[in-house]
C-alpha cells in the first residue's frame, strides 16, 4: 500500500511527522505523501524518520485556493525544492489564517465566550492554529461535546463562528508548485460542490492552467463517484491520485493507506506520477 493525502501536527493531524512515518510501517505501507495544510513545517522530520525506517517519502502540501460555493485544495506533490515564490505563497496563506483565526475570537467574545490566542496555542501545541483547535477549545468549555458537534453548530460554513480564510490564486498555486519541481493535483473534488454537468468543462479549464491531476479516490466520496472522477480525469489526460486524507485521532474513521469503499491504495498509484515526483 501508498497513501498520497496524510496530515501531521504540523497542520491538523494528531501524530508528530516521525510518528506517521512509524504509522504507516507497521500499516505496511512503502510510500507516503506528507501533505499537511499550507506548511511544509513537518517534513524535515519526517524525511529524518523516512530514511531511517526504510520507507518513501514524498513532500507535499495541501493548499488553500480561494474558491466559491465550497472548498478548493490543491495538493502539491513532489516538492524536493521549494522556489522563492513557493516560500512566499505559504508565507501568504500562513498570514490569511492568523487573520481568519484572529476574527473566529472577535465572533467568540461577542457571544461573550472566554477565549485567547494563548490558550490556542497551548491547544495547538504550538503548531499552526486551525478551525480544530477552536473547536477543541469549544470542548473545553463544554459548550460541545466534539469536533462535529462544534464545526456543525459553530465553526461550519453559514455558522456563528464561520470566519472565511483568503486562498491562494489557482494559477499563482500552479506555478509556484512547478517552479518547486512538483505536481498540482486537485484534492477531493467533490468539496468544490459543482454540479457533474459542469465538472468535465470546469477541470479541462484547471488543466489548461496547469492542473496536472486529479484525487479521484477520497474516503469521503462514494465509490460511483470516485469512478466517474477516474474515467474524467483519465479521459483529460490529468494524472489519478488515491489519498486517505488521515488526520490521525481527529478523523479516526480514515485509515493510512485505504481511501473510498476501504479499498487499499496501491503502489500503481505511484506509479502512474512522474518519476521525479515519487
């Protein structure tokens, strides 16, 4: 097995870089791509861990790219030498959420609940602070019970707490990735909530812009879907990726090295990428 879509404390996962190195060997995996959210903070460690444990690394990113109605995030995989403009992309995207995060308490403290950036980080464990943490500390003050119960009463889109953070451009996020010497693949597009009749039109426009691939297999698709997202991206000429998009004890249901329907991600996955990628 490979997995192409894993998470670590450097974002919101819940094991150190080293520690889902170790994770994923005794999953059996060969290969693994770290992807944490707009930082590329863990990989030195998990490099470190890679090599001493036998295993392939791949450093990557998951990054934020400002997009309506839902969710847009590119993944760049293969990210051996992050240019200048890279750097200044994540350093961008790192300024955006301390901004959103920094609104998300304004919303807390109108609603008169106890909450400072200190705490956060505490929380955090002096990693980058996300819409997790918050609702961690949400937890805390046992206003909720649980993540889910936090993001669906206040941290969800269209909620009390719901603060927007500014993406990156899609075609700046492109470039930069390239200049680093990766791929720019499309992470879960179902999240872009666009309807199947404009999809084809929509990617085939990403892909004149430098969308190399797509991440047709997610565990939060369904299986049906995954395969269309396969046949579509195949039919555009655009790499097919399979992630599990794990997250650790914050998403206990995602499993290193399995993606939608539990099926295995296999080493064809990797196969299918660029050489200088892998």
């Amino acid at each position: 097995m490979i997995d192409l879509h894993t998470h670590s404390t450097a974002s919101d996962g819940s094991l150190r870089p080293s520690e889902l190195i170790d994770a994923a060997i005794s999953r059996g995996l060969t290969a693994l791509a770290l992807t944490d959210h707009d930082t590329m903070d863990g990989i030195p460690e998990a490099e470190k861990q890679a090599e001493y444990r036998g295993i392939r690394l791949i450093p990557g990113i998951e990054m934020e790219i400002s997009w309506e109605p839902g969710e847009f995030h590119l993944l760049g995989l293969g990210i051996h030498s992050p240019s200048p403009s890279f750097e200044a992309a994540v350093g961008e995207l790192a300024r955006r959420r301390e901004e959103r995060n920094l609104r998300i308490l304004d919303l807390m403290h109108e609603m008169s609940i106890d909450a400072d950036y200190d705490e956060l980080r505490e929380i955090s464990g002096g990693k980058i602070i996300g819409r997790p943490h918050f609702a961690d500390l949400l937890i805390k003050r046992k206003i909720v019970k649980n993540r889910e119960q936090a993001f669906s009463r206040y941290l969800g889109k269209g909620r009390p707490f719901y603060a927007p953070k500014e993406g990156l451009d899609f075609a700046r996020a492109v470039s930069c990735i390239h200049e680093s010497g990766g791929i720019a693949v499309l992470a879960h597009p179902m999240s872009l909530y666009v309807a199947w009749g404009r999809l084809p039109d929509l990617i085939a426009d990403f892909k004149a812009q430098g969308l190399d691939g797509i991440e047709a297999w997610h565990p939060t698709a369904k299986l049906r879907a995954c395969k269309r997202l396969d046949d579509l991206g195949r039919s555009l000429g655009l790499y097919i990726t399979a992630g599990s998009d794990f997250h650790g004890a914050a998403r206990p249901d995602r499993k290193l090295g399995i993606t939608a329907g539990d099926r295995k991600i296999g080493e064809e996955f990797l196969e299918a990428i660029p050489p200088l990628c892998r």
